[in-house]
C-alpha cells in the first residue's frame, strides 16, 4: 500500500466497529442484519469524511496566520 489516509476514512475500521457494536446489541435483544451493516457503515465514512472536511475549513477560517507559499 503506497496510498495513505486518515483512520476515520477506512471502511475495515468502521466495519469492525458496526460488528463489534452490533454483536453487543444482539445480546440486549437488538438485531442488525448484514445489509443493514454495510449501510450504516457507509454513512459513517460519509459523515467522517464531511466533518473532516469542515473541521479543516474552520481551522482555515480560524488560524491566525497566513499559509507559507513553498519557494
């Protein structure tokens, strides 16, 4: 792998994720199927990838000083 990206922009992260907290809900009584998983899973990263997005505009907006230009 040559690529690089943030922990939050991974669908095997947010897939362990869904199936760890869908294994707990499946012992209080609660059952997420498959297709349900995948879903949700794709919302995660949707959302992750948009708060990332305004996190970065709004630390744009904030900083209080100017982006060096590279020489």
């Amino acid at each position: 792998m040559v690529d690089l990206k943030n922990w939050y922009s991974s669908k095997t992260i947010w897939g362990a994720l869904v199936a760890i907290i869908a294994s707990a809900m499946h012992f209080t009584g609660v059952d997420i199927v498959a297709a349900d998983r995948s879903q949700i899973v794709d919302a995660i990263v949707n959302i992750a990838g948009a708060l990332g997005g305004l996190l970065a505009v709004y630390g744009r907006v904030t900083a209080k000083s100017a982006i060096k230009p590279s020489s």
